[in-house]
C-alpha cells in the first residue's frame, strides 16, 4: 500500500495570505502545506481521503490518472472544497464518495447544482453519494473502516486502511474508536500546532494518542504556521522519538 500526501496544512494553508512570519517566508520546500489530503493506493486501486481547494493542483502535482472512491472526513471547507474539480475522474460515471450523514447532508448543501436538474454547462459533478457504516467495506479492492473522531464537539470520520489509519481535525479519539484502531502502526494524526488547542491535537497530545494506540509510527499533519519544519523534526526528537514522531509534509510518500 502507498500513501501519499497531497496536502499537510491547516485550514489557512502554509504560506498564510497577508502573512510575513518565519515560516510562511521560509525557502524549505517542506513549510509549503497545501490543505490536509492524502491518497491511498492498493492493488491498483485509488482513494482520495479529502479535496480541499487545492486540489486540483495538488492532483496534477501528484499526477494522479484515475480515482476510485473519495472518502471525506467532514464537511469544513478546507475538506471539501475540491470536489467540484473531480470532474475529471467522473468520465465513466458517478465517483463513489463516503462519509458520514451529516457530511454527506452538507455535500448535497454546497453542492446543489449537482443534485438539480438543469443547464450543465461546462458539466456537472456526478457524486455516487452513500454514508459509511460502522462496518470494513471494500472500495476498488481496498478495504476501508470508518473511524468516528471528535473534531471539538464536531464528529468527524476517520479512516482505516489495514494498519494505517488518517486521522486529522481531532481533539479526542473516543474509547470505542480506539478498540477500532487496534492493530494499527504506522497513523498520521492533527498536530495542529505546540499550544493546545480547543479542536485539534497538539503535538504533545498527538503523541500520546500514538503511544496509547502502541504506533510504530507518526506523522503529524494538518499543521499550521506556527513552527517550522525542522523546528518540528527538533520538538519531535525531545517528545517523541520513542514513538518515531516527525511531521508530515506536502509529496511525502509511504510503503506500508
């Protein structure tokens, strides 16, 4: 399985408009964090985990050909705001996307046009819209679990892939999630940032979720401006290197 990481930043993304700080004027490749997005492959098979606004960029960056399903954690901008660009990958029929009632509500919301009948234009969006269970189910060979996390007092989704799980804009992953996480190695999670916050992980509350799940691996994503790349890799060796804690960052790719 491969993993990649289309995007690693915070809602605002990194660089921050209108902002001049450290990081956002940094020259490390590594401090450029597109919107929080990931792709899974397997056996041939696709999955986007997310499609915020860069996501069209951060397709063709990727090179990515094809999609099988889109797996959405929620329904906050910086996740979801990409959809209307998948068009591409919809030639040979609705695309598949999965996520929880409530995220799917919004979908069908912001996205009305594609549920109405009407002028196409320069075409519409076709979403096969179906909400995820409590149950592993196969999408294009690739089984995938739900994970219910709570995002503040939002509940989010998730995602499970064998023994990887993605699990951004968390601030607690209930007990019974953590019982659906067993069996997991390799995570990325929100680490938002070193100051605690009320709808995301820290970095020091990002690692103890790892070290309570027995990870033998994190990434931290979904990180905004406040530290730099390597001033993470430094906090991670002082915090977390039983766990073999370091940040994610935008193009990384993992074999699992």
């Amino acid at each position: 399985m491969r993993i990649t990481f289309l995007g690693t930043g915070t809602s605002h993304g990194v660089p921050v408009a209108a902002c001049a700080c450290a990081v956002c004027s940094s020259l490390d490749g590594r401090d450029k964090r597109w919107r929080s997005s990931i792709l899974v492959e397997e056996g041939g098979s696709t999955i986007l985990v997310d499609a915020g606004p860069e996501f069209r960029l951060q397709a063709i960056r990727a090179g990515l050909r094809r999609l099988d399903a889109v797996l959405l954690t929620h329904a906050h901008a910086d996740h979801i705001m990409g959809l209307d660009d998948l068009r591409p990958f919809m030639a040979s029929g609705p695309l598949p996307i999965r996520g929880d009632g409530p995220t799917l509500a919004e979908v069908r919301q912001r996205f009305s046009y594609a549920f109405e009948d009407g002028q196409a234009g320069g075409g519409k969006p076709r979403f096969d819209l179906a909400e995820a269970g409590d149950e592993a189910f196969f999408l294009g060979g690739i089984e995938v679990r739900r994970i219910p996390l709570l995002h503040g007092r939002l509940w989010v989704s998730g995602w499970r892939f064998g023994s990887f799980a993605y699990l951004t804009d968390c601030s607690a992953i209930p007990g019974s999630s953590m019982a659906l996480l067993e069996g997991v190695k390799v995570a990325a999670i929100d680490g938002l940032r070193i100051k605690p916050s009320t709808t995301h992980f820290s970095f020091e509350e990002a690692i103890a979720a790892a070290r309570s799940l027995g990870l033998r691996q994190v990434w931290l994503t979904h990180i905004c401006h406040e530290s730099s790349h390597a001033q993470i890799m430094d906090w991670c060796l002082d915090h977390g290197a039983d766990v073999a804690a370091a940040p994610a960052w935008d193009g990384l790719k993992l074999e699992l």
